[in-house]
C-alpha cells in the first residue's frame, strides 16, 4: 500500500503537535505544510517537510495530497474546509469549524456532496479516560444512564486577546465538554440552561465574556447532564467525568503528575493533577491523528465528523442564549 | 449543675437513635416518652424511662422538662414546636417544621417571642466530612468560593405512601442538600433552577413526583452550587460535595464499609459507602444531639436554627415552581 | 435466659474501654470491679458497679460471677487466670498471658482441666479491616497466600519505664502482628528472623530494647510474612496488612480522621490516620467484648483461645533470640 | 555542536525500544547496528540505520563512533564493554555487566584505565515514581530515612530456558530491587538476609531458581530495606516502594491502565496496574537514554555507573549465599 500524502496547514502549537506525531506513522508522508509566519515555515523546515509555503491555496496547488491537517486560526477553518473539499481533498480540522452555525452548515454541504472525509479535533474522544468511560455505558455496566456530570476547568484564563475573538467560555472550552457529553451517552441534547458569573477577571467581564459557569443539559430522553467550568483552577488542569445511571457509576479522574504519596505530621500529600491539556492529552493527540489516517486507508467512518462539530456548536449557541436571557432553551429555536 | 430533664416525642426509627445517644451523655436525665403506637411506648419501658404517654399534651403537662426532642411524624412538628415554646420548653425538632411557608413563619414567630431555644434536625452539619469542609472553607484554605457541587443519592426510593405526603423529592431529600449548599460556604441563596425527571419508577411520577434532578442555586454573591440527586443508587448511599474556590478545592468523599483492596486478574475490587444514611450519619446524629444539649446549658446559640429551616424550605419550594415552570425562580417570589 | 454476671479486674485505660462496652451490652451485669487504686475504684462506683474491691481475691469470693475481664498489669494476668480457672469462672484476659512460655503453658493446662473459656484479647482480630482481608482469603479470593505484609507502627514510644517491664518490642507491640500473621491466613510459623535497630531514642536502646525492626517468618507450608515496626510514625498509628497469593492480592489500610482531599497549588492533601489505637480500634474492642459474652452463652469456641497466645508468645521468643544471635530462630528451639 | 555517532548492539525487544527513542533526540546520529539474526538486522535496515552488520567487530571497526548501546545477550555484555573501552568508546550498557563477580571488576579496571564513559541500565532509576521518591528523601521530607520497602512482582515468570542462564531470581529480577534500595536512600548495604520458596511452577525450582523471595538489607548505618519478589502476580506488574523515616513516610505506587472508578452492587472496580515492564518503564526508557546521551556531551558523569552495577551484583551474590545456607551473609563475605 503507498503512503499517504499529508499536508499540514498552520504550525502553531497545535499544528506542531499533529506534525510530530505524523512524523512517527507508518504509511505517512508529510509533503507540505503551509504558515503565514517565517517562524512556522522554519519549523516544518527543521522537519524535514519537503514543500513549505505560506499559503493555503499555493500548497493545495503545487503538489498531490491526499489529506490536509487544518491547525490554522479559527476564522480559517471553514474556508479551508472547503476548499479542501472542492480538491477532493480528505481534511483534520481543528474544532470549531467556525462560530457561525449559517457557516458551518453550508461547509458540512460541500463536504456532503464531495467525496471527501472530514474530521473535526475533539481530542477528548481519545483520551484513555474519557474512552473508557464511554465503553463502560455502552457496554451497559451502570444500565441506562440518568446523569452526567462534567467537570472541565483550566489551569489559567487565556489572554483577553484570544477571549474576544473566541467566541467565549461556552465556544472556545465548554464546547469540549458539550461534545464528551454527547460522546460518552451517545445522545442527543435538547435543551440548554447555562448559567455564570466573573469571579475571576474582570477583564473578562469587560470583554463581554465569563469565566465561571454551570451548564445543565437535558437530552432528548429527559436524561441530564451537568458541566461546571473555571477558567482557573490553582491545582491544575481539572478534567473529570462521571456518568450515573440505573445499575451503577462511573467516573474518571484526572491524570496526576506522580503517585506519590507524604506522609509527614500534617497530612498526607499526593501530587497534582498534570498543569495543562498538552500533557494531559498528549497520548490522545497522537490517537486521534492515528485514527484519523487510520479511517483514510479504510471504509470506515472518522471518528468524529462535521454533525458533531454542528451539534456542539448548537449547544454552545443555545447556552449563549440562554445565559443572555437567564432561560432554558431549546436547541430548536437554534437555527 | 443539675440534670436536664428531657422528653422525646416520637420512638421510631430516629426517636429511637436520639434516645440511645441521649441515654450514654452525662447531665442528661430522659424523664418522659410519649408515642401513640404502642410499640414506640413498649422500647421507651424497656429502656427504663419514667414517664411514657401516649399524647405530647399530657407529656408536657405531666412532669417538668427542660427540653423536647421531637421526632413525630412531619405534620406535628410545628405544633408541637408551638406548644413546647409556649409553655416555656426547648425544642429540638426534626426536619422540616412544616411543609407550608406561613406555618413555620407563624411557629418561629412563637419561638421569637419565648424564651426557648429551637434547634432543626439537619444532621449532616454534624458529620466530620461535611464540618471538615467548612472548617477549610471558613479558614481560606480555598480561597473565595466559586462553586459548589453536592451530590446527594439515596440507596433506595422511600414507598410511595411515604412520597405522597413528604412535599416530594426537594422537600424531603433536597432540603438537606439546600441546607449544606448554604452550610459549607455560608452563603444565602437568590434563585433556583430544577431540572427533574421520573427516570427510576413510574410509580414515583404517577405520585407526583420525580426521582431525579439537577438543581442549580445562584447565591446572592453571583457564585453558583449544583446538587444532583436521585432516589435510587445501586451501590449504596452516595453524599459527596466540592467547594472549588480562587486558591483551590476541597472534596470530601463518602464513607466506606471497610478500605479493601482485592486485586486479581480482573481488576481491583474495593467496599461500597456506608449503604444506609443511619450507618453514615451514626456519628453525626450522636453529636447533633450532644450540640443541642451542651447549648442549652450555656449561652451559645444552637447549631442549626429556625432560620435554617425557613431558607431551606424556601428554597425547596422556589425547586418546585422552577421545576413546574422550567425556568429559574428566585427565592424572593417565594414568600 | 438470665443475665451474664460480669466481673472486672483493672479499671486503667483498657478497663474502662471494656466497661464502657460491656454496660451497652443486653444480657450482661457487671456485677463486680476490682482496682487495687482508689481511682479505679472511683471510676467503677460512677458507673454504678455494686460491689467493688480492691483484691481479685476478695472479688472472687465475694458475689457469684460468670466471667472475669482481666485488665490489670501484665504481671497479674497468669495468677488471675488461673484463680478464675480453678473457681470455675470464664476469663477474658488481655494479652499477654506472661512473658514466661513455661507459666503460660501450666496456666493453659490449668484451664485445659477447669471447665471454663479463656479468651486472650487480641483485638485486631475484631477490627473490620482485619477481618475483611482474613474472609477474602478464607474464600479464596487471593488463590494460595504466598506472602503476607504487615505494617505496624506507633504513633510515640511508650515511656522507658514500659518498655523496661514489657519484654520489649517483640512482646509489647509486634506479638499483635505475630498474632495477625496467624490469623490472616490461617498458617503457622516455623522459623523467625528479626532485625532491629535504635534509630528513634538511644533510650530505648540503653533499656535494652529496639525501636525499629523487620521480622522475617516463615510458615509450615514454607510460604512467609514480613513484618516492618516502628515506635513512632510521626504521621500517627499506621496498621496495614497485605496478602499476596497465587490469584491475586487484598490489601487494606488505615483509617482516616476524614476523607477529605484539599487541592491547592501546592499539592493535593489528605487527613492522617487516626492517630491513637483507641481511636483505630474503638469498635474493635467493642465487638471483641461481644463476641466473647456471645460464646459464653453457646457451644461455640472463643475467637481467640489460650494456644494463640501461647503461639504468639514463641514467636516473639524467638525473635528475641534471633535478634540477639543474628540467626533464623526454628519455634522448636523455643520450649 | 556536531551530531553524536551512536551505534547499538542486538536489536531485541530493548534495542529495539533504545533504537526508537535515539532517532527522537537531537544531536544524535545513528551511525551503526549489529546484530547476528537477520531479523535483528532487518529491523535497523527499516529504520534506515546507514552501517549495518553481523559482528560487534566489524561494527566497531567499520565507522567512526562516539558511543555504543549494548543490548546484546547478558554473556556478551562484559567483552563488548572492554573491547569499546579499549576502542576509547563510550558505552551503555544494559544490566548486568556479568554475572561473575572477578570479571566485572575486570571489566571495569579496563574502563577506570579508559577514557570513555560507562553507564549501566538500571532503567527505574529514570522512572517519575522512583525518582520522585529519592527526590523527597534526598529533601529531608522524611527525615532521616529508617526503613525501606519495596515490592516487585512479575506479571508471569520468563521461560525455564531464560531462568537457566540468568543467574536466577535474584541477579535476573531483584537486581533491579538491590539498585533501587541504594538509589533512593543513597545508602550502601552491608548485609543480606534472603529467604525464598518455589510457589509458582515446580519447573523453576526443578531449574535450580526460586519464585518467591523476602530480602532484608541491613545497610552500613544499621537502618533496613525489606523487598518481596513475586515471578507472578496474576494483577499485572507490581512495582511500589515505600521510605519510613524520622519525620515521615513517602510511597509510590503503580501506574494504572486508567483512573477509572465503576461502582455497582458488588462493590467498587478500578483498573490494573500497567501489565508489563515495557509499559510502565516506556518513559524511563527514553530518559535514561537521554541522560546517557547528555551525560556524553557535558563534564557531568553518567547518572548509573560502574559500581552501581558492581555493588548491585554483590547484594545478589550475598543474597544468594544466604538463601542457601540460611543465615545472613555480609557483602564483605562476597569477594
């Protein structure tokens, strides 16, 4: 079987990580990569990438790709996405496919009617934490689910730069945590009551946005979820899931920076949970991209595809609203 | 100091549980049992109190107490309570005083104008978990709290005889969590969304009622708490919370049967909580009554007030009509 | 059925926990204390015991008793046994027995001919974590134990004056964990290696006696327990038992103040151990005492009988001796 | 800085593990690999090492190299050590030297007259747990450490054929165990105590070889270590250690599959340690590397060196001494 050819567009954090782990597969050639910035093209240059431009257009164009790993800005993905598309091009894509539901909806179309795959970048999905949860319910060890409880907080706000073109706390982070409570039930949410506060910064108050949240779904079954969100937790990046249902529970915890554990005349002390997603997700992004290629070379699906990216960014849209009204509302009146 | 002369209304499961602790405290001196069943008055004999009746007004007419442990069934608490302060005795009183708003206004303006001491039974706040987390909340170990999250799931549903007239699930079961909710950080509550569902037996809806909810407080501070609550967990008692503030978090856990581990080529295998909440709380019902005594022989305040029960009750009834009308309630249309 | 008419012999710290169970107890009348102390006896009046003396003897003599609960000095405890045994009186005695093998043997043959039940206080025996990991093992959960792990520490050293009466180390403190060796897995010990050192207090070591120690023992069947000792944690009472077997392993560990878990950015910190072992086995002594009247007033055998003390005893023997010569010490030496 | 030329011989399970963290790192170039089995030298041919040939030799003759990787079989290890030490190249070298004690201290007179560089591959001296412990001893967290506590068990025994030619359990397994006792309280044994039994397979002890061991370590300031050794734990790869010190305790523990949690009506269920050396000490593996790779490039000496192997290979020795003639046996004794 020949390799397959993978361009790589964007060489920020993200895209550096997809590019190193791309660079450890099997049946992987990366021939191009493409950045804006001299800095991201000198590192794909200290890679080894063989075609290095910087634009996305003059790399679909010079050479023969089989698939294009998206890691630029938000505000590009959905152009990218279909110009991808219409070259009959596979593509990874970063999440979100863009804030726009009118936009993300006209892009999953091209897709649709091309014959190319898309993935959206729910990393969480092949966290082993997060995995192993989603197949205990599926495997039916707690019966049928009644509640999901999520928590997801960050080690530290991001700059208010990035929080005003983000699209806020529920676009840019719960977001995540809208789709692990998709995934790990497999069903769909119906309704939205998001409810938050600065207690943080106030400078994410006066960017328009909040830093502190509760987010109760309700899915379609009347069956519930709860997500709580900081955008700063002194202890490290906090990542838990717990799904309760008729015949038991299940829960995850978050991976620690060690096992150990002091003993000394105050207490006894265990180490803290790993500071930020890189580490924590560092196995998964390298799944992920794995599974990615994986459904490439085969007739299976990706595993996540641009009707989770929609149903998230629905979520996100209601709870936006609903915040703003201090109302449940339905997903339906998302459109 | 001499004796405090004590009588207890009520010998059932918990007239029982505050009779046996009261028996073993020092200073303490049980002098009348009265129970309209015959075998709450036949366990009184055996344990050798002096003066058993069968109605609470002979009880009171009949011998000279100090102070009353009520534990009759929830539609004589405010009566009783009223008749107690009237003729100048101290009350303990199990939770709620009554069901309806006005009636508890009206008891506690009776106990205003006594002399007497009231104390409610919330016994949680007298467990070590739930005290331990205050305790670290109140000394800043967590900093300024953000959010609070209880869990709070019963090893079974109570009969439906039981749910029909207890006010259903937020005014027999939630109450206790609104009570800790406003416990551990010391904070009042503004408004209340509930999200509920029958999810565990029909019977329970056809009821009236539900047997699972999320319900979301905001305190007057804009910082938020989420209980979760269901009737029936399959592995036994479960009564977790969280307080996640600025500088950190505390959790406290449930308590467990013994602290096993049984590895073998399956897994590892550990106890379940204490199953029920008389085995959980074994402790904290000994203390709750050990605090109402030593208060009364000083001039310290009791623990748990009559406040405590208004606001809680409160909020229990803002959880019903936000339940009915899906959509957030605040506590001031309550009233 | 009538009442057990109960003596008791000391009424130091261990006494009064045993009296304190004892009065809780159906079926059981103290009917007689002894203290050679005023205090003692002081503490007995309060609780109302009617005939209190300040001589075994006289105790003996005095009222008719069932069973006798033997508290006072070690010293005592062989003469007392015997006294019981040959007026036809059950003990419960404290263990050890005596610090002589030769006494503890003609003491037991004395009770071999009486008609009496001896029951030697070893009371992790009763302690539910003890318990738990000897049931797992006894159904076979583990498969075939080949290794057993005790850990056994003190929260302080007792003062010199103790040590120098107690036989040491071996005999005051590791004869428990002899004992739990036994009990866990059901096995006997042939052969002891003990290692000892003064690391804690030079003291301790100029009254003859180690503070710290690592005791290899090996069963019949040629599987073996390790026991590790120290006079002072400073982190409180640590007492954890290990089996390992051909199928898999059971643990179990200490018990908390509390379950909480502070999470800051220093760390994550729990509660110590309880700190004391009348603390740890508050309940254990209280069913050891149960379970003693319950076989008094049955066919079955006490749980812990005369030849466990005495098995105990030779192997702390020959820890002496296999400290003091640097050797594996074979039980048969010991006689 | 110019690239450093590495060579690697035997391309078995561990080379092949060395081979792929090496064309990770910077700076490092793979310029040779040998292996006498084709398939050894098919594997470095597809991962495009440029000199690959049949002789450790040739190998050393053919190119120009900085240092070697030795991951040959264990009778190899000694004359490939001397012959790159006499080629004035630095060499890794995987545990042990040699099995003969007089022929690793040859070995290591010829490197001490050398110039190069040796480092031994005590691999869990790379691992977060173990170094994280050492850390916390070596901070005085503990205070003066007083015993030592290590656990080591196998998922599976390895083949009767491996056992024949390995020097049994305690040169082929504890040896790693001896390390880890030295390494974490930087302290220098000074007598043995083993004792063991065939519990497992019957084969092994037909072999000559034990499957289940107890050693105590007595070190030169008289403070103790304790290891237990299992060929099978039927729960995966047990692998914990424990200080006991003056001011406190510190323990590690295994690193799990997941942090799962399943509670049901049989109790509570979590996952098992990682099952196999490979996975638990991946990351120790490609830091150990690491360290060795910078340790060529700076002043500093290699983190494991000579002695360490030669010191761990003495405790083995003496432990072997003492299990067949029960009794404790000095390392003075072993020479």
């Amino acid at each position: 079987m020949r390799n397959l050819k993978i361009a790589i567009a964007g060489l920020g954090r993200i895209g550096r990580i997809h590019l190193g782990n791309l660079c450890q597969m099997k049946g992987v050639e990366i021939v191009a990569a493409m950045d804006p910035m001299e800095e991201g093209r000198q590192y794909a240059k200290n890679k080894n990438v063989p075609c290095i431009v910087s634009t996305y257009k003059e790399m679909l164009e010079t050479t023969h790709i089989d698939a294009v790993i998206i890691c630029s800005p938000t505000d590009t993905h959905a152009d990218y996405v279909e110009m991808a598309a219409k070259a009959g091009i596979n593509a990874f894509c970063e999440k979100p496919l863009d804030l726009s539901l009118e936009r993300v909806v006209e892009v999953l179309e091209v897709v649709a009617q091309s014959n190319v795959k898309l993935m959206l970048g729910f990393n969480r999905r092949f966290d082993k934490e997060f995995k192993k949860v989603k197949e205990l319910v599926q495997n039916g060890a707690v019966g049928q689910p009644h509640l999901v409880k999520i928590t997801s907080r960050d080690p530290g706000a991001p700059p208010i730069s990035y929080i005003e073109k983000s699209g806020g706390l529920f676009l840019d982070m719960t977001i995540h945590d809208f789709d692990v409570a998709r995934f790990v039930v497999d069903k769909e949410v119906e309704e939205v009551y998001a409810k938050g506060a600065v207690l943080i910064d106030k400078a994410i108050g006066e960017a328009g946005d909040i830093d502190t949240a509760i987010v109760t779904l309700t899915y379609t079954d009347g069956t519930m979820a709860v997500i709580d969100n900081s955008r700063q937790a002194s202890y490290g990046y906090d990542q838990r899931v717990e799904v309760f249902g008729s015949n038991g529970m299940v829960q995850s915890n978050n991976n620690f920076m060690d096992s150990h554990k002091l003993y000394n005349e105050k207490g006894i002390h265990a180490a803290l949970p790993l500071h930020f997603f890189l580490e924590r997700y560092k196995e998964a992004y390298r799944i992920e991209i794995q599974d990615f290629i994986s459904s490439l070379g085969s007739d299976s699906d990706v595993p996540v595809n641009g009707n989770d990216g929609l149903e998230s960014l629905k979520i996100g849209l209601a709870a936006i609203k609903s915040l703003e009204e201090n109302r449940p509302v339905k997903l339906a009146e998302i459109c």
